[in-house]
C-alpha cells in the first residue's frame, strides 16, 4: 500500500519514503504509531526546516512485512528510486538486518538512508554504507553505557543472554569488550536462537550455575517476552535477581501478552535502558500535545521522536545542499551525493541536541526505566559522553517490592575478608596494626639502649631496617580487605618484595662480613672502607629489586580480576598482558630466592662461629623459617585456587603472621631483652671472649699474644695468634688460629680457637713452602705438596718477615715447581716421579687416655712405645709416655674443669707441641712396619670419649704406585694431620 502524507509546494519537491514493517505482527502496531507521528510532524518540518527556503517535504510510506523477508525490504528501496516515485531518500527500518541490506542498494541507487531504531554496529562501516546514518545511538555505545551501569550500581558480576541477531550480538561484542577494562566479571555469556526452536535448558543451567544474580538481556521484546516464562520457572526470576534489558525490550508493555498475570509479576522489577528521547523542550511538549490530541494516546511510541529526527536531518541536510549552489536536478537526480560529514549538522529537536560522530552515529545519553506494575519510570540517567550515573527523583522497585539494590552475589558466596561483612575485617586490620605498633614500639626501645653493646653488636641501624621491612610484610595482609582494585594489587606487590628486600639483604650483609672477616683484626681495622663503601654493593642488590618491581609496574601493571565459580567469588591480582606478568613474575621470584639461598648459605657456614651474640645462628633459624613459609605460600601465589579463595587468604595470613612474629622475636625481642639485663647494661658481654666485631658481629679471643712469643719449658719454639683462612673453600672465612713454630722439632702448628679443645693441623717445615702472598697484605701463604693449604696473615710487614725467617732456618726451600714432587732414588740414579695413591687401608686405630698420671710424667720418652701394640693392633693404648705441662684446671669461665680439659684450654701452644713429639714417635715406630712402596700417615686429635678428653690417634698406611720402575724410597713421609 502507497499513500500520499503531505501536501505538495512549490520549489524543490523533497520526496521520503518511509519504510516500516507495518504489517508484522510483532511489531507492526508500534510501526504503524511511528508513522503517524511522522505524519503530524512533516508539517512542522516544512513550516521551520524546508518552508523558509521555499522547498516542500512529502511522505511516501511503504510496507517491509515482518522484517525476516530481506527481498521485501529492499524492494522498497529499488521502488524508492524508480521514476515514478523520484525519492530523494528513505526513512527506515526498524530492524538491523533488514537495514543493512536496505542500505548496500541505497548506496548503489544513490539515496541516503536514516533511521531511528536500527542499532546494529555493522552498519557503521561507511565503506559498506556510506550512505547511512541514524538518530538512535549504536549498539557499541549502548553496550558501553549499559556495562557502566552495572559497575556503577556497585556489581562486580553479571550474565549476559543475547539474541542471536545482529542486533544482539552487536551489543553484546561492546558490552563484554567494555566489561575487561572496568572489573566487570562476566561468567557467562550465552546467544540464543529464538523462534520455534528455541532451548533454554542449557543457557537457564549456566545462568543458576554462575554464583551472580544480575541478568542482562541483549535483544528485542518479543524474544525477551519468550524467555520469561522458563526463565522464571527455574527460579532465576525473583527477590535475590535483577534484571537488565537493553532498549530493544522498550515496547514489550504494548505488547497483548503483556498483560497476562504471570507475565506482569515475572517484569516487575525489569530495568532497560533507552535513548534520551523526550528532552522535555517545547518541541517535545508540542509534538506530544499533537499527537495526543490527533489519536488520544498519552504517551509518544517508542522510537518515533528518533524517526522525527530523521525527517529533521535529512531536510536539513538537502536544504543546505541547494542553498550551496546544488542544482534542484542534480540533488532530486541523486547525482549530488555529499559525504556525510558534510551532509548532516546538528539541530535541536524534541529528544534535544542531535550530532553524529564521523561514522554517521548519533551521540546521545540513555535513560534506565524500571517496570513496576505494568509501567516504566525513568529513575537513572547515564551520559552518553562518559557513561557517568546520575539517578532521578524515582527510586527504582525490584522484583522483591524494596528499593535495596539487591547484591549481584550473596554473601555466603563472597569468599574475600570485608569490612561490611561482619567483624572478620575488622579484628584482623586491629590485630595487624597493633602487631605494626609493637614492632614500631620495639624499635623505640632498642634506640633508648643503643650504648648497650648487645645493641651496638646488632647495629641498631639494621636492627631497624629489618623492623621496618616486618612491618611492610605484615601489613600488606591489610590490603586483601574488601574488594581488590589495581591500586591495592600493586601496593601489595610492592609492600611484600620491598619488605623482604629489608629483611633479607640486611642480614644478609651483616652475615657476609661475619663470614668474609670474622676474627680478622687486620681487616676489621683497614681505614680504606667505611660502613658505607661496605653496604654500597648491598644497597645495589636492593635497588634490582626496586628497579624490577618498576619496570613491572610500568610495562604489565597488576590488575584486579574477578574470580567467579558457582559457589564463591573473589579476586586475583594478574597482569593484563599474562605473558609478560608471568616472565616478570619469573624473574622476580627467582631475584629472592637467590638472595634467599645465599643467606641460608652463608648463616649455615658462619653459624659455628662464636659471634657476638650468636648472630649468623639466629639468622639461619630467621632464613629457614622463610624458606618455609615461602615454601608453604608459593603454590597459592602463582596457582589460584577460585573454590579455596577464602580458605587461601587464611593459609596466607596465618603464615605471614607466624613468620613476621618469629623473625621479630629472633632479630628484635631477643636483643631487646638481653639489652636490658643488668651485666648488659654494665657494658660487661655474655661471652668474655667476644668484642664487637664488622657490623656488629664478629670475635676475637680475650688472651692474644700480639707477636710470636717464646714458649716456656719449649726452647726454640714459638707461638701467637692470628686470622688464618683455607683459600679455594666457599665456606672458608678467616678466624683466630694459634701459631706454633716448633724450630728445634721442624714443625709448623696451626689450632683453631674456640670451645674446650683446640683443633689443627701440625706439618713437618721440610715439606712445606713459605712464601709472601702477592695479593693480600701482610699475609703468608702456606703451600703443602705445591698448593696454598692456609693463608696466615700477620700484623706488620716486620712481623711477616720475622716470622718467614725462621721457618727458612729450619728447612730448604725448593723451587715452587719442586712442591708437586718427591726425589725418589739414590746417587746418580735419582730421578723424579709422580705418586699416584692405588689403594688405603687402615693399619692401626689407637685412642691414647690422658690421665691425670700422664699429665704428672714429664719424661717424654718417646722410644718407649711397645711394639706389640702395633702388632696386636689394639683399640686403645694407655700411653703414659706423653710429656704435657701440668697447669691449673680451669676453663675459658673460670669455672673448675677436668684437669686436662684446663690444660687444653690454657696452653694450647703446649699441646701442640707435643702433638708433634707423637708424631715423630710414632713415625720413628712404623718405620719399622713399612714395605715398600707404602706410606704411612698419622692422624692426631683431642676428642672426647665419654667425657673424658682423650687424644685420638689414627695411623694409615698407603700403597704408591710408581710411575717409574726404580725402587721405592727408604721413607715416604707425607704430613700428617691432626683433625676432628
């Protein structure tokens, strides 16, 4: 059916055909309302748009059926073209998909083409349609706004059901892209095929399965009024559910079904969004007052304002062509076709100011309506230029009658520490900022007794930097409170590692330079480092920390993500770039655990070391206990557990908290107690052999001879203490040994310092070589069988070269290269050859008791050791030949001990001595038991057997096999070696 609508005027004729599915059954009565409100509004347009140019407006109205018939629709648009009908454009359709189609032929024949309901974001594509533009805003903008919204009504989660038309799948692609970026959770979006076929079972399942309680409905009125019945019969239709529906639902009251009971009661609630269409202006008012007086219908149908504004841009977009110059056959022949950038300008009309982006869209705000009792009201405003929420003097209804916003998930689903949930939030934020305070309490405390030399051992700057770095780790517990954000992930992130850093770099460097220096006076008085020049490389392993942690933040920031399941909801802290999170993750996990590992291995090897007090021993209990709790808390760091979320934030509160108290006791609480004891407040030391040492930590012993001093009753012997380290061992620092030159024997001693008995090594001076080191100042270099076996560093350069002259004075010093070899053969046949050792067994095992007897006899006959304790190879030998001096019995505390256990603390030098004495005997002894080609090595040790000190004596011998074929040497005597 074609009907003429308007009159004719002189000037130009403007012919618009107006194509409408007025003969759907869906929609053809809201058609059908459209198009008379196009025909009171045509006279209006003449009078302001077209009439003052002396042009005329008509209307030519052309059925599109139900809109599923595409030939139909663009028929219209060819029957538009044709000379009989000569229009300038078309105004329609209702729907997407027929739009679109009608859109690729009006390009081609030459017509613009405008309407006010179709919303598809495919018909923006001006290289398809550059002919088209609309009133209406597009899907993409709607779906923008409409995920705002439920941001901004306080949801975290929400369903998205979409129509598998263009329409619905337009709006859902923009509204689920706009939900990533602004911590919307969409667990599940369903598109569904609605018709006859239509399943609900599957989409309803995963709906009631997702843990949210917000719907959001993308499609038209008709599939949502064919959705409602099921929907509301599983149950995910009522008091604890909100309903959203984009505008596509708008003229679902008109509709019959509608008005049925059940149909009524599943609405009540429903919220859509639409188009700002009614501005309230006097062009509004007075097209309202037409209509209603033309049809007696009080309210504008749906869309129709948006249609006006068709007719509005297209006259005003043809009148401003002809007032350029445009002949009147060229713009009615269509052979004038502007751009649309230069086709259409904004005007004011009853829906308020319209303007098109460069794509030909309409930018303008939305309104949410709620239903409530069969009727909507407006009650927010959403801004179409930033998607800002602004709520209406109505307060909207839910389905349940109350004015509540309903939660998008239940709290019994909520599986995150709240403030708002409860006292859960509350009492963990009290009991960690009164933890904080303690700790921020001790610090002030240690500060008032910082003279003490507990406090002074432990360094109070450190003391604090560790405090300091508890109190960020225990703090960042705080931030997983309440819903996460991409501030708080970051701060967290940023709280535990530098936190950390403190913690483990400062002890750190406080246990490398008790490992590195320990006992060595030398060192710890070298004026060319100051504290500073010390911490500088340590400061620099903190700072690739901070520089990590940067670049982190400033290529793949951390982003809150919801985590939803069917039964709980919570957040985790990911990169939106995962890739790069993880690689930098990677990286920065594997940063600490190497300075992890490098404290627990250098607390492990200084943990013996009598330090001040016993430092490196609680800092290897503070670095294991890390280590675990690292260990327990890493598999919930790098995998989320979404079902666990709550049971997580418990392991991970209750593990930090117990690591942060436990480091606190070790590194604070112990110092500051000890500190207020009154012999530490005297200045007097737990230990009396200790003295402040680097940073703090470190000892020497109380008795130190500062030069190589005489031995009483030892003619031709000597002894004094100083650093000595093992070169080419990790675990190797220096530490107080006891030197004991034994000129008269030709023995070289060398004890370790520390506890009841004094351990070492004695070597004949005829197998070693001495010589100055080149790289360490003052220090001697020890080499035995051609390598540096100790490093002895003395306390001036006249000492060194006093003591290198004596142990020369007693042997010959071969050339370097001589040290790898032994000269084997006799006369003019010596040659020399490289030993290989072929087998070992073990000959004697000899323990010899010190008695209080033995230490009485000072004989020292040594030629009088039986014979057949050899040849009977007995376990243990009464050896009261042992010639040791008789001192008082009493121990580095003063206190009485076993008479020898004073000897061995006392006069060590002695015993050293006589080590060697039994040494040579015992060699003079095996000489005896010896064939050739074999070895023999004695092994001297004072241990304790039972509690009695006792000198343990391990005689080896060793098979040679020579690579040359002369014959075995009368004596092979490689050192030997006193150890425990």
């Amino acid at each position: 059916m074609v009907a003429l609508l308007a009159r004719s005027a002189a000037a130009a004729q403007l012919r618009y055909v107006v194509a409408m599915p007025t003969t759907s059954t869906a929609d053809g009565a809201g058609a059908r309302a459209i198009l008379d409100v196009l025909t009171l509004a045509v006279d209006d347009i003449n009078k302001q748009v077209a009439g003052p140019a002396g042009h005329n407006v008509t209307l030519m109205a052309m059925d599109t059926g139900d809109g599923n018939s595409l030939s139909r629709s663009v028929k219209t648009v060819f029957d538009a073209a044709s000379p009989s009908t000569n229009a300038a454009a078309v105004i329609g359709d209702f729907y997407s998909g027929s739009s679109m189609a009608m859109a690729l032929a009006a390009s081609n024949l030459g017509l613009y083409q405008c309407s006010g309901a179709a919303t598809s974001i495919g018909l923006s594509d001006k290289r398809n349609y550059p002919t088209f533009f609309r009133t209406i805003p597009a899907d993409d903008q709607q779906g923008v706004l409409l995920a705002k919204f439920v941001r901004s009504m306080g949801w975290r989660t929400c369903n998205v059901l979409a129509s598998n038309s263009a329409y619905g799948r337009s709006i859902a692609e923009s509204f689920v892209a706009t939900a990533e970026g602004i911590d919307l959770d969409v667990p599940v979006v369903q598109v569904l095929n609605f018709g006859a076929s239509l399943i609900t079972d599957m989409p309803i399942d995963a709906v009631q399965n997702s843990g949210s309680r917000v719907v959001v409905f993308l499609g038209e009125q008709f599939e949502l009024m064919q959705l409602l019945a099921p929907a509301a019969a599983a149950g995910i239709i009522g008091d604890e559910w909100v309903w959203l529906a984009s505008e596509g639902v708008a003229p679902i009251l008109d509709m019959a079904e509608a008005k049925a009971p059940n149909i009524r009661r599943a609405l009540q609630g429903l919220l859509y969004a639409f188009p700002n269409e009614n501005a309230g202006n006097a062009e509004a008012q007075a097209l309202q007052t037409w209509y209603k007086a033309a049809y007696r219908r009080d309210a504008l149908p749906p869309y129709a304002v948006f249609f006006r504004d068709c007719l509005h841009a297209l006259t005003a977009g043809f009148v401003a062509q002809l007032k350029s110059g445009a002949s009147e056959q060229a713009v009615l022949g269509r052979t004038n076709l502007a751009p649309l950038n230069k086709f259409l300008t904004s005007f004011s009309g009853p829906s308020g100011k319209v303007a098109f982006n460069e794509k030909g869209d309409r930018i303008a705000d939305y309104t949410i309506f709620n239903v409530v009792d069969g009727k909507a009201t407006p009650v927010y405003k959403v801004a179409g230029d930033g998607g800002s929420v602004t709520a209406l003097a109505a307060k909207p209804t839910f389905y349940s009658g109350s004015s509540s916003v309903p939660q998008d998930r239940p709290d019994a689903l909520l599986a995150y520490l709240r403030f708002s949930g409860g006292f859960g939030g509350w009492v963990v934020a009290a009991v960690t900022g009164l933890a904080v305070l303690a700790i921020a309490a001790s610090l002030v405390m240690l500060a008032g007794v910082r003279h003490t030399p507990i406090v002074h051992q432990n360094n109070l700057v450190a003391l604090s930097l560790k405090g300091l770095g508890i109190m960020l780790v225990l703090g960042s517990t705080v931030l997983w409170i309440d819903e996460q954000t991409d501030l708080k992930c970051n701060a967290y992130l940023w709280s535990v590692s530098i936190g950390f850093e403190l913690i483990v770099v400062t002890m750190l460097y406080q246990t490398f330079y008790v490992w590195k220096w320990f006992e060595n006076s030398v060192m710890l008085r070298n004026k060319t480092t100051t504290a500073v020049s010390r911490a500088l490389p340590f400061v620099g392993l903190a700072l690739v920390e901070v520089v990590l942690l940067g670049a982190w933040t400033a290529v793949a920031p951390l982003h809150a993500t919801n985590v939803s399941t069917a039964t709980s909801f919570s957040f985790k802290c990911v990169s939106r770039n995962e890739t790069t999170g993880r690689v930098f993750q990677a990286v920065h996990l594997a940063w600490n655990a190497v300075l992890l590992f490098a404290l627990l291995y250098l607390a492990r090897a200084a943990r013996r070391l009598p330090a001040a007090a016993n430092a490196p021993r609680f800092t290897l209990y503070v670095a294991q206990n890390i280590l675990f709790s690292c260990l327990v808390l890493s598999p919930l760091a790098i995998v989320a557990f979404p079902g666990f979320a709550m049971g997580s934030y418990w392991i991970h509160l209750a593990v930090v908290t117990y690591a942060c108290a436990f480091a606190w006791t070790l590194t604070h609480l112990r110092v500051l107690q000890a500190a207020r004891r009154p012999e530490d407040r005297d200045g007097e030391y737990r230990h009396t052999a200790m003295k402040p040492g680097v940073s703090g930590t470190g000892a020497t012993a109380s008795t130190v001879s500062a030069d190589l001093a005489a031995i009483s009753g030892k003619p031709g012997s000597v002894t004094g203490d100083f650093p000595v380290k093992v070169p080419g061992r990790l675990t190797s620092t220096w530490q107080l040994h006891r030197i004991v030159l034994a000129l008269n024997e030709g023995y070289l001693g060398v004890l370790r310092i520390g506890g009841d008995t004094h351990i070492g090594d004695v070597w004949a001076l005829k197998h070693l070589l001495l010589v100055p080191a080149k790289d360490l100042d003052l220090c001697v270099e020890v080499h035995v069988a051609g390598k540096v076996a100790l490093l002895i560093q003395m306390r001036s350069e006249e000492q060194r070269q006093r003591f290198l002259a004596m142990c020369a004075s007693r042997r010959h010093i071969p050339a370097p290269n001589e040290a790898l070899n032994l000269n084997l053969g006799h006369g003019t046949n010596a040659h020399a050859v490289r030993l290989e050792q072929r087998a070992v067994r073990v000959a004697l095992a000899v323990r010899v008791a010190w008695t209080q007897q033995s230490v009485l006899n000072n004989k020292g006959a040594h030629a009088g050791l039986p014979q057949q304790h050899f040849e009977a190879r007995k376990p243990l030998v009464e050896l009261t030949d042992l010639r040791v001096l008789n001192q008082p019995a009493y121990g580095v505390d003063g206190r009485p001990r076993h008479p020898l256990a004073g000897v061995v603390a006392r006069q060590p030098e002695a015993v050293a001595a006589d080590l060697a004495d039994l040494h040579g005997a015992l060699l003079r002894r095996m000489r005896e038991q010896l064939r050739p080609g074999e070895a023999a090595y004695v092994h001297v040790a004072a241990c304790r057997v039972r509690a009695v000190p006792v000198l343990e004596v391990r005689v080896t011998k060793r098979q040679w096999l020579l690579r040359s074929k002369t014959s075995a040497p009368d004596e092979i005597r490689p050192a030997a070696t006193a150890s425990c």
